[in-house]
C-alpha cells in the first residue's frame, strides 16, 4: 500500500495506508497473508476499530467477514494472484509487463478500498454504541479474535502486537 497523503487516519483506509507503511508491519501482514490466509483489510480494521475505542465480538466479526467475502475472494484475491503471477512469470526486466503490473497493483488497491469503505460502513451498523461498553477494549483483543480463527499461534500474535506496539 502507498503512503497516505494526508493526516488524516480517522477513515480506515487512512489508517491503513498509514500504519501499512510503517518499518515491519507490510512484511508482518503479508507473512500472515501467505502463511495463513489472513486478510490484511481486516487485521488493520481490527486494529483500527481497537484504536478508536471499538471492541471486536464473533458475531460482528462474522458480519464484516461475509459482508466483504466475496469482493475478496472474486476481485482482490485474483488481481493479486494475477499481478504475482505476471512477475514469476516474466520477471521484472521488461518495461511493458512492469507497466501493466503497476496498473493491475492499481487495481488492486482500489479493489481494497472499496472493501474497506464496506468495513468501515459496517461500524455504522452497530446499534448498541460498541465505543460505550462496559469496558475499553484490551490491546490486542479485536486482534487476537480475528487471528485465532484462523490458526494463527498466539506466539505469532505476540510478535505482531509487539510491532505493532512499536510503530504506535
């Protein structure tokens, strides 16, 4: 993901584009990605929803998960393999294929933004005010929630929250 251009991380892609930029945390959350099959736009929406005060539970999880299904799976995922694919294929050497992996990565950017408008609507959905639960939301939490459905060990999930922790 590029650098925001702007101060602004109040909107998730913001955020995203901010935190993903950051020393360690592209190479932490593609890790994940290919080693577990981890969504990079939910692991930072969980962190964004922890930092703006919003505690993650299953059930709203589960919402957002099929909520952006199957854009991930028909259009981002794809544009990836597709882009990957071009590069082990043709290597980087010839100007016109890198070209259009540019425009295909571009692709693959707005594909994710739109995913992440979805996630961020998603909140706005929430009709019990997740923000005035009984209790704030503990580090790492949202975090801990969406990667341990997906077998991610908790010494892994200490490793990211420590990066994470030192990028704040």
């Amino acid at each position: 993901m590029p650098s925001a251009s702007s101060d602004d991380c109040s909107s998730l892609w913001n955020f995203s584009l901010d935190y993903y930029a950051r020393p360690g945390v592209a190479d932490a959350c593609l890790q994940l990605q290919d080693g577990h099959g981890v969504n990079v736009n939910l692991l930072l929406w969980c962190v964004w929803l922890e930092r703006r005060g919003l505690v993650l539970d299953k059930v709203r999880l589960r919402k957002a998960q099929k909520r952006i299904h199957a854009w991930d799976e028909h259009y981002v995922i794809p544009l990836r393999h597709l882009r990957r694919r071009m590069k082990v294929e043709f290597g980087s050497a010839d100007a016109g294929i890198e070209a259009l992996r540019s425009q295909i990565k571009q692709a693959e950017l707005l594909a994710e933004k739109q995913l992440q408008i979805w996630l961020e609507a998603e909140v706005q959905t929430w009709s019990d005010g997740a923000a005035d639960s009984a209790s704030p939301p503990v580090a790492g939490d949202n975090l801990r929630l969406y990667l341990l459905q997906l077998n991610v060990t908790e010494a892994a999930i200490a490793r990211l929250l420590q990066l994470f922790a030192s990028v704040v």
